[in-house]
C-alpha cells in the first residue's frame, strides 16, 4: 500500500497544481477503506487543494480471496459457485458466464427451455441490479428516501428468485449443462405480477430523483468520459454506453435467447453522470421489455442435460467466452489441460476497468463530484479484486 | 382586543421587591422548566423525525421500545450517555471538549428569546431580533472549533465547509428578516407578533411577505445544516464531516442542538411570517377572529411550529444534497439578489402604506 503513497508524494514535491492566488497547500486523504460511499473495502488515495481533486489513486487488495486461484483446485462445477461471490448482484450472469466457456469447450447440449429460464432469471437481475444501484446513488447525493424504494422494489424480485433458486444473493444456479432446478409453479403469475407492479413504480423513481432539479444540478456535465478514453480503459456496460458506443454484447454477440427478443440499447452522448444515469433507467425499462416478450413462451423440456454428479472433461486448450452482467463484459478464460478441473482459470471482469475510469472523470472536480461518479460507476468491489 | 404580554423575566421582577428569597426560587424553577423544556423537545423532535422519515420511506421505524417506539429515543440517549467519552490523541482536548458546548449555547441563548405565548417568554428585548440573529451566530463556533480540533481532515472540511456556508446565508436571512421588521416597525419579537392582529405578515404585504418567508426558510435550513445543504455532514463525502471525531454524550449534545435549531428556525419562521402566538386573523372581520380567538395563543405557536418543522423534516427526505460551489452560488448569486430587490419593494410598500390593512 505504502508505494502507493509514496509514488504520490513524489510527485507533489515536483510542482505544485494549486490554481487559487492565494497560497494553498496540497494534501493527502484516505477515503476508505472504511468510508460510506466506496461502497465496501476501496481505497481511494486523493490528492486535494482544498475541495478540488487533483488526482484519485485506487488502492486494491483489501477483500483479495483468490477466487481465481481457488478454482484450479476443484472442478468445474464447484467453480461455478465461487463466481458468485465476485460480482454479488449479478451472480446469475456470473453462473452463466463460467457455464457458458465450459459448456462451449465441452461442446454440452442446451435446449431452448434453459436458455429461455436463463435469459430470463438474468434480466431479472440486471433489474434488481439497477434498482439498488439506483437507490445507493440517491444515497451518496444525499437523498436518503431513494434507498429505500430502491430495495422496497427489488425486494419482490429476491422473492421471486427465493422461490425459484432457494437463495436471494449467491444462486449457483445456472449450472453446465442446465438450470440447478425448474422453475416454481408460481414463477410465471410472480414476475407478471412484479411487472405490473414495477411499471406503476417507474414514475415514481423519476418523480423522485429523474425529474430533480438538484440531481440534474450535480449530475450534468461532471464525471466526463470520452468514448475514445472509455474504449483505451477497457470500461464496458453502462459505462461505455453512456460515452457513446453502443457496445453490448447481448446485440453484438447474442447468447441466449437475446437474438430472439427485441430490444433497444440506450447509448448516451457525453459520457458525464448524467448519461450513466440515463442508461441505467433506460436499461431498466428494455429489460422489462424483454422479460414480458419471454415470460409467456417458455418452452417446455428439461432443465438439466446431464447427470448433476457427473464429471465434466475440458479438451485441452485455451477457451473464452463473456457475457454482458449489469455492469458490464464479463469474460471468463479457462486453460484447461484435458482433466476435470481447469488449469487456469482468470476472469477479465468489468468493475475493475471500470474503476480505472475514475482517475480521469474524477480530477479536476470536488469531492462532492468525486462520490457522485464513484456511484455512477456503480462498483462492486469484490468484483474488482475476486 | 388587545393581547397583554407579560414576560418570565417581567414576572420575576415583579416578585423582586417583595422577597428576593421567593424571586430566587422562580428564576431556578425557570430554568429547570427551560431544561426540562428543551430536552423533551429534542427527544420529541428526533422521535418525530425518524417516524416522519420512516413514512416518507415506506417503512414503520422505531415499533419497539414503548407503544410505537414512543421510547426509543430515551433508550439512545441512554445509550450514548454509557459510551465510553473519547477525545482522540492529536486532537486539542480543551477545544474539542468546548465546541459542543458552545453549539448548544448558541441555541439555549436563542430559545429565551422566543415568544410562544404572550404569557410564555423568558424575556423580551427590545432588540429582539438583533439578539436572535447575533447569538444564533454562535452556533457556527462550536462547529469550526469542533472540526479543528479534532486533527482529522474530513473534519476540517466539513467544519470550513460549514462556516462558508453558515456565515453566507446569515445574510439572506437577515435580509428577509429586516423585512418584517421594516413592515411592523419595530425590533421586538412580542411586537412583531402584536404587529400582525390584523393578518399574518406571509400574505399582507402583496407578495414581498412571501418571498421573504421563502428566502429566510431556505437560509435558515442552510444555517441549521440540514438537507439539502447538509454539507458540513456530508455523510456519503465526509463520513460524519465536522463530528466525525465525536462520541457519546459530546455527539448526543451536537445531535440535540441540530434538532433544537430547527426548533427555533419554525418557531421564528412562524413568529415573523405567521404571526407567532397570533390567531388566524383577517382585518376587521370581527366575527371570524372573534371565533379564531376561541383557540389559545400558545396552541396556535405549537401549530405553526409543528407545520414548519414538518415542512423542513419533508425537504430532508425528498431533496440531495447540493454540492458546495452550487450552494455559494445559490446565495451570493440568487438569493441575496433577490432579498435585496424584495427589501426595496417592501420599503417602498412601507413608505406609501401600500398592503393590506395597513394603519
């Protein structure tokens, strides 16, 4: 950590950025990692002249699991369930992701029927993904009451998943060669209902926070990003759209049953807060949309393909596959060397490029500017150090 | 009819010359009634804050302790009282252990000068505003010090960020102020109040009565540092900003004097702009005021009080934050502006007599 620090030192001995006539003096603080809005375990080292920041350094390792690592010891089906605890609030993509390169390299049989339950648990997560994303933002500009209609809203679709998967966080669901269990009997009237009701509380999420004069205040124009620099750092999903490219793999590269339903991807135009912003509530509502074109054609069939306890051989070889989560690519690159666990496993996941993007957004701005495009980032930070 | 006020400080000076034994007595009853007076409001006001805040949020909040958490406030306020009392290493004891207490001191010297009913106001200067807004100044002090003492930078911010802020909008405010005071002539705050038998100053004075209620309701938040100008808090920036050092019954004294603030911001916001412990009156229309006199003064400041509590409780849960360059430029750059051009206007509404049922 402390080179970290003292990298940063170095170069304020050199020369001094303060604007104001007045003399002023640079200095150090740590946000984080104890801090409310890094939203966990991440440090953020900024360098300030007085409110303004002049420079943020992330600072990583602080919920380090080697999840990677710890892949290569058990088999394939085992890892499924530690990318789980990567990215949290989107464990289902996750699932997918790791099954989707084993199920590629083992060339294993799907059918429509899971394909159909995957795509559809998946927007659901990218909803309740949003939902809480969206209440937290609300909570870092200092509205409290988003927060809470936030978790009100995403509350219903945890039960929905409970119903279904058995657990509201880490599902291990999405399995090689299938979906761990059917569909409740109550899946299809649950979600109908949930679509129903999220519809009629869309425009209260707009009333409170969309449509605020102090939000559009602090968001427009702050956290800028230009597609240019968002594509050289690697950020993807909201991020990246936000800057103008309409890059989401659910189009580019359709998995599931995403080449079958119609649906827009909403591209912003600067890259600034209020853009991500903007995406992620009109994420939300395609979502929607894609949920209603699914949910009354599931097609019947079996849900799992092979036997649960067997054994899963990956040719010898390099193999990738990605997936677009909520916040966005996931890639997962497996080298296996032909025996039933991998022999290296890394995941390029999306939070951290993410997070790299907040060096240039961030400087230049004031603290205040500093947590809301942390937030508009939407991190996870286990995702970021797995 | 005429409304006779007779201050607590009156009422002692009148036992004065008879026996300065039984005078003594009821100056230290006074201030036991004051304390005790201040802390059930703090307690009332933090337990009607998490209920409110609660609703605003879809939840129920405190259901536990007591019928509906009645007590649940009692039971923290015990529980910051247990806390073990810390002042950190680096930090400078003596201020960090004076800043809450100055805080609170600028509140209770603010508290004497309310009047909540012609019969209940500890004492009644006749520079009653002056006073209000001088020592209401003072709060402003005991956040600096705090933040500066405490050695920690995020407490330093948010205590420089405070002291812009409060020192700011202390102008605004006073700007709408003088326009009440231009209207009814007078600094005293029980005059003030007298001055409105006729109507509430927020709709008599074509308009400039109701700018300047807005106006010193958006500067009075900012001074008492509540959302959305809550930024020497700043929770999701500064952690806990000017108070980030402090615990237990240090923290609980901040806490108290940031909900008796906003106390004293709706008892005088009712008293300048509607019309304090005055009933609901309109001009000569004797019956109706005849009727509106059948509810006690006092009742009638509790009323207006709740309501504006409520109103500042209701911005809290709907509004962000605004960010510090923004909340300068609301000021300097809209505000005070518009607080001068207001004062013009009512000076001019003075001199020609022209509002309703003027004199």
């Amino acid at each position: 950590m402390s080179v970290h620090v003292s990298t940063l030192q170095a170069r304020i001995s050199g020369e001094s950025t303060a604007s104001s006539p007045l003399s002023t003096e640079e200095y150090f603080v740590n946000m984080g990692p104890q801090h409310p809005s890094t939203h966990g375990v991440l440090r953020l080292v900024l360098r300030l002249d007085g409110e303004t920041v002049r420079e943020v350094v992330p600072v990583l390792g602080y919920i380090h699991r080697g999840i990677e690592k710890m892949g290569e010891h058990g088999n394939y089906r085992q890892f499924v369930h530690l990318v789980d605890r990567m990215d949290y609030l989107s464990a289902l993509a996750n699932n997918w992701a790791v099954t989707m390169v084993v199920e590629k390299a083992a060339k294993m049989e799907t059918n429509d029927r899971i394909q159909a339950i995957r795509t559809l648990v998946c927007e659901l997560q990218r909803i309740q993904s949003h939902q809480l994303w969206w209440g937290v933002f609300g909570m870092d500009l200092g509205a409290f009451t988003p927060f809470f209609y936030g978790l009100r809203d995403r509350e219903q679709i945890c039960d929905i998943f409970e119903k279904t998967i058995g657990a509201r966080l880490t599902m291990n669901y999405i399995q090689p060669g299938g979906v761990m269990y059917d569909i409740h009997p109550d899946f299809v009237k649950d979600v109908k209902a949930f679509l129903t009701y999220f519809k009629s509380k869309m425009p209260e999420y707009d009333a409170l926070m969309t449509e605020n004069v102090i939000i559009q205040e602090r968001l427009r124009g702050i956290g800028k990003l230009s597609a240019e620099r968002a594509i050289a750092l690697g950020a993807t999903g909201p991020v990246l759209r936000a800057s103008g490219v309409a890059h989401d793999l659910r189009k580019s590269e359709p998995y599931g049953l995403y080449s079958q339903v119609d649906f827009d991807v909403p591209v912003g135009t600067t890259g600034d807060c209020w853009d991500r912003y903007w995406v992620r509530m009109e994420e939300m509502r395609q979502s929607v949309r894609i949920v209603e074109q699914l949910i009354d054609n599931i097609p019947e069939g079996k849900t799992f393909l092979v036997k649960p306890a067997a054994k899963i051989k990956v040719p010898a070889g390099v193999h990738y596959s990605h997936v677009e989560t909520a916040r966005g690519v996931l890639g997962v690159l497996l080298v296996s060397n032909g025996k039933d666990a991998p022999y290296r496993i890394h995941c390029r996941t999306p939070n951290f490029n993410n997070l790299w993007c907040i060096g240039e957004m961030a400087t230049g701005g004031r603290i205040g500017d500093l947590v809301a495009t942390l937030s508009s980032i939407d991190i996870v930070v286990p995702d970021i150090d797995r | 009819m005429s409304w006779p006020v007779k201050t607590i400080a009156e009422r002692t000076g009148d036992l004065l010359p008879g026996s300065p034994w039984t005078a003594s007595v009821y100056v230290l009853l006074t201030i036991l009634a004051v304390t005790a007076f201040m802390t059930v409001t703090g307690l009332v006001l933090i337990y009607a804050e998490r209920k409110i805040a609660a609703h605003f949020q879809c939840r129920l909040g405190p259901m536990r302790v007591g019928w509906h958490g009645v007590l649940q406030t009692i039971a923290d306020a015990l529980k910051l009282l247990l806390k073990e009392d810390i002042v950190p290493r680096d930090a400078d004891a003596l201020l960090h252990i004076l800043a809450p207490v100055l805080s609170f001191a600028g509140m209770l010297l603010v508290m004497i000068a309310l009047p909540m009913s012609p019969s209940l106001q500890v004492a009644d200067m006749n520079i009653g505003v002056l006073y209000v807004t001088a020592v209401s100044g003072l709060g402003v002090l005991g956040i600096l010090l705090g933040g500066w003492s405490s050695n920690n930078k995020w407490s330093l911010l948010g205590a420089m960020r405070a002291g812009a802020q409060i020192i700011s909008y202390e102008v605004s405010a006073t700007l709408a102020l003088l326009v009440v005071v231009l209207f009814s002539g007078t600094l005293q705050l029980s005059g003030i109040v007298q001055s409105q038998e006729a109507g509430w100053w927020i709709w008599r004075a074509h308009g400039c009565g109701i700018v300047a209620f807005a106006i010193f309701l958006i500067a009075g938040t900012a001074e008492i540092n509540r959302t959305p100008f809550d930024l020497a808090e700043g929770e999701s920036e500064l952690t806990a900003g000017f108070h980030t050092e402090y615990s237990g019954l240090r923290f609980s004294f901040f806490f108290l004097s940031e909900f008796l603030n906003m106390f004293v911001l709706a008892a005088m916001t009712s008293t300048l702009f509607l019309g304090g412990w005055m009933p609901l009156h309109i001009g000569h229309f004797a019956v109706f005021n005849g009727v509106m006199d059948i509810i006690p003064p006092g009742l009638w400041f509790t009323l207006k009080t709740t309501a504006m509590i409520f109103l500042i409780m209701w911005f809290r849960w709907t509004f962000p934050r605004l960010r510090v360059d923004q909340l300068m430029r609301l000021e300097w750059k809209i505000l005070l502006p518009i607080g001068f051009v207001n004062l013009f206007v009512s000076a001019a509404c003075v001199v020609t007599g022209c509002y309703f049922f003027a004199r």
